[in-house]
C-alpha cells in the first residue's frame, strides 16, 4: 500500500491535474506572464534616470503604468494557475473547497485595481498637461478601486468585460482626439498607435482569464501579439537610453 503522500501524488497524476500542471497551456501562460514582468519592470527601470534627470511628468506616468502592468500580470499568472491546476472553467467559479473565499476575492481585487490603473497611468502619461491642473491621478485610483469591488461582488465576468470595452472605447477616442491635436505626426515619433494595440491585446488578455474557452483558439496568437508589442516598448526605451 502506498503511504497517504505516495497516493495523493499517484491519484494527481491519474487524475491529470500534474499533466495539467506541467503541460503546454500552463507552461506557455508562466513563459509569457514572466516576459511580460520582465518587459514591464525592466522598461519601469530603465526610464528612471531619464525622469530623474528630466523630472517630466509623462515619462513619471509612463513608468508607473509599467509597474502596474507587471503587477497586474503576477496576480495574472497566480489566478491562472488555480484555474488550471484545480480546473476551473471561469474565474468567477473558483469555490470556497478551492481556495479561501476572503484570498479569492482579494486577489481579484487586486488584480482588476492594477490592471485599471496601468490603462489609467498609461493615458494619463498622454493627456497630463490637459488634465495635470484639473483631473488629480487619485480620482483614477478611487474609480479603479471602484470597478474592482463592483465586479468582484456582482461576480458577473460580463459586467466587468463591459465596463473594460466602455473603458477601452473612451481611451481610443481621448487617443485618436489627442493624436489629431499633436504637433508631431511624423512617423516614428508617435507612441498613439502601440498604445492603442497595447490597450486592445490587455482587453483581450482580461477576456481570456474571465472567459477561458472563449479565446483558447486564439490565446497563442494574443500571447505573442501581446508579448511583441511589450518587447518593441523595451526596445525603444533601450534604445532611447543608449541615445
């Protein structure tokens, strides 16, 4: 007879929850959430000395939105592991057997708070000296603080998916109008359009955790848009630095 540990680790396997585990799907899903923390802090670290240098407020909003990127994408990775280790079908399903009902809905909290607050800091670091003297930065952080509570206790994935799209509708059109006013359309020199597939590939990111069979057929194609578009954002603060 097997002793209780021996038993339990045979019963995972036969189970396939260790096949689960280790296999492709969760395998590329920790590959691309540490490439993507990894983009993040280093794209947060490397425009430090050029604010501390410049002190411009754009650069100071662009840096945080990273930093909560890569936030928001650990607390990504820990929520996509128990959906697949304990094989979940959506995020809101996740049962008090699972995991303590109080850490769950922490971690949703915390994971919809940062993700608002990267698309906020992202745009902020656009529209600042519009809205630098009247919206503060701390009223973002309250209606983020706001939509991560309102979803996690409505429990409804489709309320927060809308509230995303609105979000995301109003982004790209404060974008396009701020894109229009700017002076420098010259090609290369204008961060709107990456922004604006930045914000789309993060919605399709928030769908596929919400909504996991929604996406699957399409998660490889978002996991190497999305990571190619934080490596090109690497690659032109590296190279700004090197400049």
């Amino acid at each position: 007879m097997l002793p209780i540990t021996g038993r339990i680790v045979f019963e995972g396997f036969r189970g396939g929850r260790f096949t689960n585990l280790f296999g492709l799907g969760l395998g590329a899903e920790l590959l691309y959430s540490f490439l993507i923390i990894i983009c993040s802090l280093m794209i947060y670290s490397g425009t430090k000395e050029i604010y501390e240098l410049s002190q411009h407020k754009g650069i100071k909003y662009f840096r945080m939105a990273f930093l909560f990127f890569a936030l928001a994408y650990f607390f990504r990775s820990f929520i996509k592991f128990i959906l697949v280790y304990f094989n979940v079908k959506g995020l809101f399903e996740i049962s008090p057997m699972i995991l303590n009902p109080i850490i769950s809905q922490i971690t949703l909290v915390v994971f919809m708070y940062f993700s608002a607050m990267a698309i906020f800091y992202l745009l902020y670091s656009v529209m600042w000296k519009r809205w630098d003297s009247g919206i503060k930065i701390y009223l973002f952080h309250l209606i983020a603080l706001v939509i991560a509570v309102y979803s996690v206790f409505s429990r409804n994935p489709f309320s927060y998916i809308g509230l995303n799209i609105l979000l995301f509708v109003f982004i790209l059109m404060i974008t396009m109008i701020s894109y229009k006013n700017s002076r420098k359309k010259t090609k290369g020199h204008n961060p709107y359009a990456i922004y604006v597939l930045l914000l789309f590939f993060w919605l399709l990111n928030i769908i596929d955790i919400l909504i996991p069979k929604f996406l699957q057929v399409f998660q490889l194609f978002i996991y190497l848009a999305s990571s190619g578009i934080f490596l090109l954002m690497l690659y032109k603060v590296l190279k700004k630095i090197g400049n």
